[in-house]
C-alpha cells in the first residue's frame, strides 16, 4: 500500500489544493466501531483512531475536528470533500482507486463468531450455504462480495447489530473484526457468543484522504512516525487494543501470602526502621546540606552539557529546516511507483523498439533511456534515503537526554554517525579526510548520545585547526588488547598547540579561540563524559605540524 502518489488514469479528478496549514482539518470515522472510534456515553468521540488523531495533530501543530458517524456517509463524504481525512480505514484495490492511503499504522484481525451451540466454522471456506452477518460497506462486505458469497450474506447497518443478530438466533455465523467483536460481547453481554476462527483476514489500517491531497497525507504520515519513535503510540495501541477484560483479583490467594511472605517481612522490617531512626537523626541535617549541593551541581553540569551541544548542533543545522522531512517523504514514497510505472511499460516500448527501431522518449533516444532511467530511479531512492538519514540522525543529537542511561555501545557505529553529522563542516575544512575503522571492535558501556557528542567535538576542534583545506584530518579506531580498552584518535594537521597550553586544553573556559567566539567548554565537557565513562582523553600536539587527539575507553565486560 503506498500512499502520496502523484500519478493516475487520465481521467482522475485533479489533485486538491495543497491545504491551509493554519486552518482546522475536518477528520471522518465510525460512529460504531469499538474500541477504534465510537461516541461515547457523553455523545463525545472516543476510541483508539481518536486518541492517535489527537497526538499527531498535537506533535504537527495542527487543528482537527472529528466528525463521526455512519460507515459509508463517512466515505462518500471523504470523496466528495466534506472531509479532509477519513481515520481508521482498511486498504483496499478497490479503494486504492478512489483515494490516498497512508502507511498502515496496524494490522485489524478479522474473526468468525458464532453461538456456543453451532457447529464449528474454521475458514472463510466453510460459511459457503450458511447465513452470515457482517456489517453493510465495511472491508469483509467488499471482501466477500468479490468472491462470490453475497447471497449468503446478511448485512447490518454496524458490527454490534450483527452480533447482536447472531445472538438471537436470525444467522448462523457473524464476521466482525476480532478486537471490535470481544469489545461488542464484552460491552452488550452477548455471553452466547464465542469466535470459533480467529485471524481469517488481515486487513491493512490506517489513514486515507482524496486522490492527489500528498501533503495532508505526508503530514500524517510524519506525525505517525513521530510517535511511534517516541513510545507515545505504544501507550495508545495498549490502552486501547490491549487485553480487554483484565484477570480478576483472587483476594484469598493475596490473604495467603500476606499470611506467609508479607506479616514476617514486616516484623522484620519494623525492626529495621526502628533502629535506623536513631542514625538517620544523627546525619539528618548533613544530608540535607549535601542534597541540595548535589542538586546544584548536576543542575549546572546539565546547563553545560546542552549549551555545550546546542552551540556544535548550531554549526550543523545551519540551513536544515524541519520542512525538509515532508519533500522527502514524498520523494520516498512516489519513486517506488515510478519504478513500478517504468517496469510495467518496459515491455510495451521494448516491443516497439523491435518492431520500428530507435526512437526518442523526453528528447533522448530510447537506446540510451532503457540503460538510464533504472539507475536514475535508484540514485533518486538513495539519495532521499540518505537525507531523511542525516535529517534522523541531526534530531537525535539535539534531543536532550536527562537519564544518561548506559548501555553496551558500538564505537564504530558512534564514530560514523558523529562524521555524518560533521560531513558538511569536513568537506569546507578540508578535501583530506580519512576515516579507518577497526573491524570486530568489542563494545563499551556508556552513553551513544554522550559519546557521540565527544567524538562530534574533537572532529570539529580539528576542522577548526586547519589553516586550508589542503591539510588533512584522520580518524582511526583500533583495540588495545593488552589494556582491555578500545581507542579512538583524531589527527589534524592543523597549526598545533603550544607546550604551555597543552595541560590547560580541558580546563573550564580555557580557549584560544575567543576572538573566534570560542568558550573554552568543549573540550572541558568532552574531559568530563569520558572520564564519567571510565576512560581518558590525551593530547600529543607539534606547534606547525598538527595535534593527535586520543580516546580511550575500557571494553564491557
């Protein structure tokens, strides 16, 4: 399912005027389908679909309003644009023709229920001759239809009317899609009711707005990518489509092992408490004093370390907008089509080339396109893949990070994302760059994002040592097996630096770049990440020659 595409039949409506960014967007759904999107008791909308509409207008600055109500209305008022994007739609070729999809934000399930009295139903294949309920437009009606089952089917206005005609009696079977359908019995107490096949269909779910609307559409899609990154889908998806009825609390259980675990542990405990009430007196009013000297120290160490980072962030995205993400994304999305557009037409000219000979397509001989075109396409592809990834890594370094978690880090991965970063900065500094990169380097524990801000820096304090792009910078990895610890060095060869100010390049607002604008906290922050990691930062340096910059780190064990 691709959606964005700017191509069609001859006859397609012409595409919509891109939409006004400050107006509200019109947002269409189902009235009845729980726990997607519903009206709830207080006639608000409600649901999964809504929840996720809401987050990603908030995350794209945008204004919606939700209009909700019967299946079809809502998609023949997408068509006719009454709406502007329709939430919670299945894909379909059918459809496809009619409008855009976005990428599919879930997989909806499709199940078979049936009374615990009727016979069993495993497939789809099996309800041939039976009465079955389904509800009246909605993916299944146009699924089943295709394959020959409409006398067989009996449509409702919404899935809770075709289970509740299940229920009584007036079918033999109901499809519902299987999340929906638990909601349904769950909410309606249709306890006579059980699926009997789960998972028949999987149905592709997601956003959907008129033919040729692929900015709208690219907006979605960008803010649906935004919180998957984040966790904030995660948390929606859970709430929403999670486990439906939660395991009973069984108290005499709880009772049991309060009786066993809990009453002696707090005997324990309350023994515990009593006799550390008389040491937490005695140290009381010093751990106060030092609480709050410790708050203002890590207080000011964050101060630094983000002004440190924006200050190297605004040498790097000069020039970068956040806009570059929706070009991109429509480049990524519609080359793909090209491609399938070109390889379905491929044999149509290669006949022709057969049948009459050489002939000119956009003022080149078709001789010449049938090499060019596959590795235009392809350069195309790879191009805007490589700028959604320099854009991708450029929004993780800015991203502060409070936690400071550490992990097991891939230095090689780090070192390349830093000059990735830097690549801009490299290519004006210098045309001599060399990056060697150790095969099979054991990790390190640390921080990717703080050791990346490390490597960033030492790579632009040699950038800014050059004198003219025809000195060179080199950046190496190796192993030191012997110490345990993995090595990173940065070597330029810049003007140097001068014995007596080589033990003073990581003291606090030491620079010799003042007049420059230089702080003096680059490297002091850098000194203080590494040795937070348990490594090392030395510095070798020949005034006129250049200076070496070395790292070092101890290998997780």
């Amino acid at each position: 399912m691709l959606a964005g595409a700017i191509f069609g039949a001859v006859s397609a409506p012409a595409a919509p005027e891109p939409p006004d960014r400050h107006r509200t967007i019109i947002v269409g759904g189902d009235r009845d389908y729980p726990p997607y999107e519903f009206i709830d008791k207080n006639g608000q909308p409600a649901g999964y679909n809504v929840d996720l509409t809401r987050a990603i207008a908030e995350v794209m600055g945008m204004k919606v309003e939700f209009r909700l109500g019967a299946w079809a209305e809502m998609f023949s008022s997408l068509r006719d644009g009454r709406v502007d994007v329709l939430q919670g739609i299945s894909w379909s070729e059918k459809r496809a023709k009619q409008i855009d999809f976005s990428p599919p934000h879930t997989i909806v399930y499709h199940a078979i229920f049936a009374r615990r009295d009727s016979p069993p139903a495993s497939s789809l294949e099996e309800l041939r001759g039976k009465k079955v309920a389904l509800h009246r437009d909605g993916i299944m009606h146009e699924y089943l239809a295709e394959r020959g089952y409409g006398k067989d089917l009996v449509l409702t206005p919404t899935p809770a009317a075709a289970l509740r005609l299940l229920a009584a009696g007036g079918c033999d079977y109901a499809v519902v899609a299987m999340v929906p359908g638990m909601y349904i019995i769950r909410e309606n107490r249709l306890t006579n009711l059980v699926p009997v096949a789960r998972s028949i269909a999987a149905q592709r779910y997601g956003y959907a707005v008129r033919q040729g609307d692929a900015e709208l559409l690219a907006r979605f899609s960008e803010g649906l990518a935004i919180l998957k990154k984040t966790g904030q889908y995660e948390a929606i998806r859970a709430k929403w489509l999670g486990v439906l009825e939660p395991q009973p609390i069984r108290w005499q259980e709880v009772a049991k092992y309060a009786a066993v675990v809990v009453v002696p542990l707090l005997l324990i405990l309350g023994g515990t408490v009593l006799w550390t009430r008389v040491l937490r007196r005695q140290v009381a009013q010093r751990t106060e004093s030092l609480s709050r000297a410790l708050e203002e120290v890590q207080l000011n160490q964050q101060q630094l370390l983000q002004a440190d980072k924006m200050a190297a962030l605004g040498i790097l995205v000069s020039g970068v907008a956040h806009e570059i993400n929706n070009p991109t994304g429509l480049i990524l999305l519609d080359v793909p089509i090209l491609r399938k557009i070109y390889g379905d037409t491929a044999p149509i000219l290669e006949e022709r080339y057969r049948e009459e000979g050489d002939f000119t397509l956009g003022g080149l001989r078709y001789s010449r396109v049938r090499e060019e075109v596959p590795r235009l396409l392809e350069e195309m592809q790879d191009g805007a893949r490589r700028i959604k990834r320099i854009v991708e890594d450029l929004k993780d370094f800015a991203r502060r990070d409070d936690v400071g978690g550490k992990e097991q880090v891939a230095l090689n991965g780090v070192a390349q994302a830093a000059v990735r970063l830097v690549d801009a900065s490299l290519r004006k500094a210098t045309t001599r760059f060399t990056a060697r990169y150790a095969p099979e380097l054991p990790p390190v524990w640390g921080n990717a994002q703080r050791i990346e801000q490390v490597v960033v820096n030492l790579i632009l304090n040699a950038c800014q040592a050059l004198p003219d792009p025809e000195r060179g910078v080199e950046l190496e990895t190796s192993l030191d097996p012997e110490e345990g610890r993995v090595i990173l060095r940065v070597r330029d060869e810049g003007s140097g630096i001068t014995p007596e100010n080589l033990t003073r390049l990581t003291d606090p607002f030491f620079t010799t770049k003042r007049e420059s604008g230089g702080t003096g906290l680059g490297l002091s922050v850098s000194a203080g990440i590494v040795k937070e990691h348990g490594g090392s930062l030395s510095f070798e340096s020949t005034p006129g020659e250049g200076t070496t910059v070395t790292l070092s780190l101890p290998v997780a064990v």
